[in-house]
C-alpha cells in the first residue's frame, strides 16, 4: 500500500510541475504576460499585400511567445497571393520575425498559373493584367526543359529581331512555337534543337524571297520545312507633301526659312 502511494505521490508532483508548462506553450495561461508584441517583416515587396500579411499573422502572435505555433504561422503566409516562400521566427522577449520571398514572375503557364523565376509554379492572382508575359506551357515535370527550350528559341531568333511570344509541349510531347510577328511553327516531338536551329538559320532566305507574311512553318519533315504564307505584306504609302494647294490655283505656299 505504501508503494502505491509513494507512486501516487511521484505522479502528482510531476503533474504539478508540468502543468504549468503545458498550459504556457499551449497559451491557456501567461499569454498576456509574454505578448508578442513587435513585428518584423524582411523582404522586397512589390506584390505582397503587407496589411494583409499583419492581419494574417496576427491570431498567431495572439496566443504568446511559448505558444505561438511557428510551422503554423509559416504555412499561414504561404498561402498568401505573391508570396513564394516564409520563415517565421521568434526573438526574446517579444517579437515575431517574417522574412518572405515573393515569387517573380517568369511566364504563364498554361490557363490559369504562372511560373516564376525560381521554377515554382503558382495560380495567377488577380491584378497580373498590367504584365506581359509569355506563354509557356507543358507538363508540370517538364517545366525545366520547357525553359530550356524557349530560352534558346529566344537567342535564335533575336538576330532577325524576332522574339518568342509562346512555346508549348503537348501531352505527346510535341513542340509549338509562335513568334511576337504573328508565325506559328510546328516543332514536333524529335530533335527540336536542331530542327529550329536550321529553320532560325534559312529563315532570312525564305523572307527575303517573299513579299508575304510567313503565316506557319511546319518542321516535321527530314529534309524541309511546309511554309504557309498570308496575306502580302502591305508597305505603308509614302508621305504626300503636306502643303500642297487643296484647290487648283489657290495661293498656298511653303515659306523657306
């Protein structure tokens, strides 16, 4: 009996000790006593709506600085539009550090996300129509190959002035490209390096030949390419003189200076 109770009696004393504990870090008490009272928040921000960070982080620093949940704070963030990566922090005596990372954006991916310059793929907010983007586009595991590809689509085109405006592999695989001039190549699904490396190399020749617009260029074949030309290119008129007499005989004249 006197076991049991030399055990009963080890129980509560440590119950009594780490009581208090858990009701510190779980914030039923002392929440008013260690307040979270400071907020520092590091990071360029262009996008990231600041006053909706605090408001977000508010709840969290609420509950005190034992209790305070940091993962949960963090991932709270994350969810924010613009903001790519958190890491939240807490300093003796009372404050709570946030330092964010917010996305930059690259391209468009597909309907209804974007990529930015770090890879991630994220959904498209609401105030991204002052941007011009391009279009990209492809399975999420090929993001990286898409990149790939379109930045050197990009410098074999630029000697020629032309820019690419989309590039999008299919779920077959198969590469589409269009220029800022309107043309639409049709890439395939093999060797699209060196099939547009030779097109970008003949282009000049093929537009040098004609007075049309190269509507699309389909170069899925060995040894050439299938040209779809448009409309002829309309040279705009020349400029009339702009003092000549409206009426025959009327006395308009340009004065030399």
């Amino acid at each position: 009996m006197n076991a049991v109770l030399r055990i009963f009696a080890w129980l509560l004393a440590l119950a009594l000790v780490a009581l208090p504990v858990v009701a510190v870090v779980n914030g039923w008490i002392g929440t008013e006593r260690w307040p979270l009272s400071r907020l520092r928040v590091q990071g360029e921000f262009k996008r990231v709506d600041t006053d909706r960070l605090r408001a977000v982080l508010l709840p969290y620093a609420q509950r005190g600085f034992f209790a305070v949940r940091l993962q949960d704070a963090q991932d709270a963030i994350e969810k924010l539009p613009w903001v790519e990566k958190a890491e939240v922090r807490k300093r003796w005596p009372d404050v709570m550090e946030v330092q964010v990372i917010e996305h930059k954006p690259f391209a468009r991916w597909g309907k209804d996300r974007l990529l930015s310059e770090q890879g991630s793929l994220f959904p498209v907010p609401k105030d991204l129509d002052a941007l011009s983007l391009p279009q990209l586009g492809g399975p999420d595991s090929q993001v990286q190959a898409v990149v790939s590809l379109y930045n050197e689509s990009r410098q074999l085109f630029a000697p020629m002035g032309l820019d690419v405006d989309s590039l999008v592999m299919d779920a077959r695989g198969s590469w589409t490209l269009q220029l800022d001039n309107g043309t639409e190549v049709i890439v395939g699904r093999n060797d699209a390096r060196p099939r547009l490396t030779r097109f970008a190399r003949m282009l000049p020749q093929l537009l040098d030949k004609q007075a049309q617009w190269l509507q699309r260029a389909d170069l899925r074949y060995t040894n050439g390419f299938a040209l779809s030309w448009g409309d002829p290119v309309v040279q705009p008129a020349p400029l009339t003189n702009l003092y000549a007499p409206a009426v025959a005989g009327a006395g308009i004249t340009r004065k030399n200076t």
